[in-house]
C-alpha cells in the first residue's frame, strides 16, 4: 500500500510563467482600477479590503477635514505592514508580484477619470461586486494578491488549509459599519451586498482553496500513480478488491488534491487508462499534512 502526502521538488517558473503573471496581474489592476471610477464611485460604495478602507479613509478626510488624499499614498501606507507579514510567512516573489499589484491600482485609480455607467445603485453594487471577484481572481490566478486583507486571506488559507474568503467578508461587515455611521446606512448595505457577490464569483473562478477526493479503479494503478504524482506532487493510497460485477480482482488509488488540479489529472487519468473509473467529491476539509503548491 502507498500512502503519502509529501512535497516533491517544485520547479521555478519559466519565462512563460513570468509572462504570464505579468500579464494577468496588469490586467487585474486595470479591471479593478476601471471598476472603482465607475462602479464604485458612481453607487458611493466600499469595496472592502484595503482598496475600501483607503476609500473611506479618503471621503472622511475630503468630508470633516476638507483634505483631498492621493489614494496611491494611503493605499501604499495601509498595504506596508501586511506586505512585509506576507513576505515572511508566504514568499517573496509572491510578495513582490502583489506589490506591482498595488502599485499599479492605486497609479491607474488616480490617474483614470470618473466614469459612471449607471446611477442605479442596486446595478452597481451587483454588477461592480462581479466585477471586482474577477479582477481580484484574475490576480489570485497570476499568484499574486490585490493587497490588504487579501494577503490575511491566502496567509489564512496556506497555514491552516481552509477557505478563507468568507471570514474576510465578516472582517469587511465590521470596516463597513463604521462606514455606515459616518456616511449613511444605505450605501453601506449596498456595500455588503458588493462585498457577497464579489466572495462568491472568487468562490467560483478560483478553486486553489477546495479540496477535492478522487477515488480511480483501474488496472493500470502504478501508471496512473505516476500521473498523480507528476500533477499535483501528492502521494495515494493503494487498495486491492475484487469487482463483483465480473469477479476479477482490481485496484483502487485514493488521494485529495486541490480542486484547480482536478481537469488536468482527470485527463491524465483517461489517457493513461481510458477504462478508469473515477469517482470525484467534494472534501470540506483536510486535517494532517497536505501539500499544496507554492505560490513563489
């Protein structure tokens, strides 16, 4: 019987990878960028994390001080801590590719002009919470994070092995609270139902945080072990039975890889045998060592 859940050697990414992440994370902070000129400050809304808090930081001072902030220097300040948090705990190219992250939505936000779309407020919170989920799971998809309390998120996600989005959404509730007491409960409602769509399209788009059970019967189980081994650098466990269907005895491989490797090693899988039966479930969680792929 085979059972192991250790990391195998992971190799840096190659100048495709880089490409890549550059191109996603350049495409992320201009999606975000355009979506707060447009969505955000049309419906008056917070967007939660700390593109929301320098917001609301910026309308406090614009309104009781009559200070006018750059939302690239309280962007900046606010994202220094957790950036260094998540240099230590999660990885420095992880951190570094957030930072251009942050750098380039704060740039874009001042630089790009106000352009409302709509002035009904239930479409803009609808609509901009969407928005925002794909442009900060189009980040998460390079590897990298829009900032604040996305880099708790993923520090959460990696230590403990849980989805942790959702506990950042009650952490948004508590900042858009205050924003409700100073500026009016309507928009701060809205906000929340912002914040809800937003946590649930990166629910949808980014699976890197769901754990997911394959049972594989085959005939071929040391072939497909390779296989498992070579996708998702996670052991299996072997089992031996007989079919009753037809007596003949067969071979059972269990393992719980991430959800986003799922496509990729079931098409392995039916390559390698394309009499394999392959049972998938959903796995709410995993206690005992579990490898998951690191984002440097």
């Amino acid at each position: 019987m085979k059972s192991a859940e250790n990391p195998l050697p992971h190799g840096a990414d190659t100048v495709y990878d880089r490409v890549k992440r550059l191109l996603l994370i350049v495409l992320a902070s201009v999606v975000m960028a355009a979506n707060i000129k447009s969505f955000v400050e049309a419906g008056g809304l917070f967007p939660g994390g700390f593109n929301g808090l320098t917001l609301l930081i910026q309308r406090s001072a614009q309104q009781f001080f009559d200070i006018s902030l750059s939302f690239t220097v309280v962007n900046f300040l606010l994202n220094a801590v957790p950036a260094a948090i998540s240099f230590r705990l999660i990885g420095k190219r992880f951190t570094l590719y957030s930072c251009l992250m942050i750098v380039l939505t704060s740039v874009l936000t001042d630089l790009i002009p106000a352009m409302p779309l709509t002035n009904d407020v239930l479409l803009v919170c609808i609509f901009g919470g969407i928005i925002n989920g794909f442009a900060i799971s189009l980040c998460l998809l390079g590897r990298a994070t829009s900032g604040g309390t996305d880099f708790i998120a993923v520090a959460l996600s990696e230590r403990l092995n849980i989805d942790a989005w959702n506990y950042i959404l009650l952490g948004n509730a508590a900042m858009l609270v205050i924003a409700g007491v100073l500026f009016g409960w309507d928009k701060a409602l809205y906000s929340i139902i912002f914040q809800f769509a937003s946590t649930q399209v990166v629910h949808m788009i980014n699976p890197r945080y769901k754990r997911t059970t394959l049972f594989i019967i085959s005939n071929k189980a040391d072939e497909i072990y390779e296989q498992i081994k070579d996708v998702t650098h996670h052991g299996a466990t072997l089992f031996r039975g007989t079919g009753l269907y037809n007596g003949e005895e067969r071979d059972m491989l269990y393992s719980v890889i991430s959800g986003d490797q799922v496509k990729l090693l079931t098409r392995r899988v039916r390559e390698t045998d394309p009499k394999a039966f392959i049972n998938i479930l959903k796995t709410d969680q995993v206690a005992g060592n579990f490898y998951q792929r690191p984002h440097d």
